[in-house]
C-alpha cells in the first residue's frame, strides 16, 4: 500500500471482489487502510516512543482523506496502546517510560488492590549471559534452533520482600550490547529501556498461566520452603508486525497477592 490511499469519493461501500476468484479479500475500510499507513510508520521509527505525531489536519492532508477518517484511525491506535492523546498537546507515540504505561505487562497486585501501595518493584539481577537458543525458545521467538539469545534471570522484590522469579530470552541480534551491567545500573522499567537503547518497543503479549510448585532453588531465591505453590507465568511479548522479542517465563508468590486480568 502506498503513502496515497484513494480518495475517500472513490473507495467501494462494499467488499472487493476479483473477477474469477472466490477468496478475495475482503475489502478494507478507508480508516483502516490509514491505521495500517500509520503503524508503518512507527514500525519504521518514523515517530518514536515519546514522540509527538503529525496533527489530525496535517496526516488529512498527507494521506488525502477527511480530518474524520483520520480521528477514527487514531483513536483505535490509542485503543491498542500504541498512541496517546493529551488535551492541548497532540497525540504521542506511547512510551512505557510513562508512569500508567509502565506497569501494563505487570498484573501482581497485593490483596488490598492498590498498587501504589507496594511501591516500585526491586529489581536484582542474577545472571545475564549469551547462548544458543534450544528449540522450545526458538519456536516461541520464531528463530531457529542455534540461533544466539540473551538470557537474563533477576528476582523482582516489593518492601524487601521477594515475589517474582523471572526468565527472560531475547533474540540476541537484536539486543547486541545488552550487558547485566546495563539491566543492573537501570532503574526504570526493562521495556523502557529496550525502547531507548535498542528501539525496540512491546506492543502486546501473550500469557499462559498455571500453578506449580517451588522447586528447591527457586524457592531458595524467593526465600520461601520448597514445595511451595506459585504461579506460572510464561509472556511472549511482540513488537510491531507481531514480531516476537521476548519469551520470559515468570514464578509468583501469591500468599499476599494476586494475578488480576482485565477482559473486554
């Protein structure tokens, strides 16, 4: 698709179809076809994390459509979480250096439901090392078995108080330079800080979740017994296009906490 869709006057009300073939594709509202020209350009770096986006007016005048066409476009890219508008400001490419963003992926909350309560998570990072990817990794990251990743394992803590055992591998092309030194000296969000250095921003995930009990060294790191029931959390998040980058693999304590998901 190019930068010009047609003239809003000229699109058909009704499906596309091609002569002689029954699986055409459906066709595209306008709106659509303006959010994909959009997300091309964020993909692309066009507009980065924290950046502010051409105005309604200006984006009506470069794709040659209506300042309405353009509004409805926006306003499902806000809905994804990808743009952020701001009263009197513009709309901003969104950014999980943003205080509401930070905490998007993170759903533990303490039994009281406020999360402002516990405070910002602890972090301690335990090993940060390069390796071949096995197969159940490669899969999951759509790289092939072999492939270099970047391993990370670090304990998020709140008060003190050690609650979630992490996993993460990431494609290691992708994160080149990406040091425990550099997790360790961090102090915002890890997601902030692969938009910022590597401009690798998460636009979505997909988790799967299930009980299991502590294994003796897991336990040892979350200083609980043995045998202990945790949550198992496994995240495969993706940037844009639905390009994974990053598989992890979390264990929660739960005793004082719980897992909250919201559906829609």
């Amino acid at each position: 698709m190019s930068d010009t869709p047609l003239p809003e006057s000229r699109n058909p009300n009704g499906p596309a179809h091609t002569s002689g073939s029954e699986s055409a594709p459906a066709f595209s509202p306008l709106y659509q076809q303006i959010k994909g020209l959009i997300l091309r350009s964020l993909q692309s770096g066009e507009w980065k994390p924290g950046d502010v986006i051409p105005s309604e007016f200006d984006l009506a005048a470069r794709f040659r459509v209506s300042q309405g066409t353009v509004r409805k476009a926006i306003d499902e890219l806000a809905t994804d979480n990808l743009l952020v508008r701001r009263q009197g400001k513009g709309t901003f490419v969104a950014t999980h250096a943003e205080q509401h963003i930070q905490y998007r992926f993170l759903r533990l909350l303490p039994d009281s439901g406020n999360l402002d309560a516990q405070g910002p998570a602890e972090r301690r990072i335990i090993e940060c090392r390069r390796q071949r990817a096995t197969a159940d990794v490669a899969r999951q990251l759509g790289l092939r078995s072999g492939d270099p990743v970047l391993q990370v394992r670090r304990v998020l803590a709140f008060a003190g108080t050690p609650a979630i055992l992490e996993d993460i591998w990431l494609p290691g092309a992708a994160f080149k330079g990406l040091t425990l030194e550099t997790l360790a000296d961090d102090k915002g969000p890890m997601y902030a800080l692969f938009e910022s250095q590597f401009g690798i921003r998460m636009v979505r995930a997909v988790e799967k979740l299930k009980a299991v009990s502590a294994a003796p060294d897991v336990a040892s790191l979350l200083g609980i017994q043995g045998g202990l029931p945790l949550l198992s959390v496994e995240r495969v998040a993706y940037t844009y296009n639905d390009t994974p980058m990053e598989l992890r693999r979390g264990l929660y304590r739960t005793e004082n906490r719980h897992y909250r998901n919201e559906l829609s």
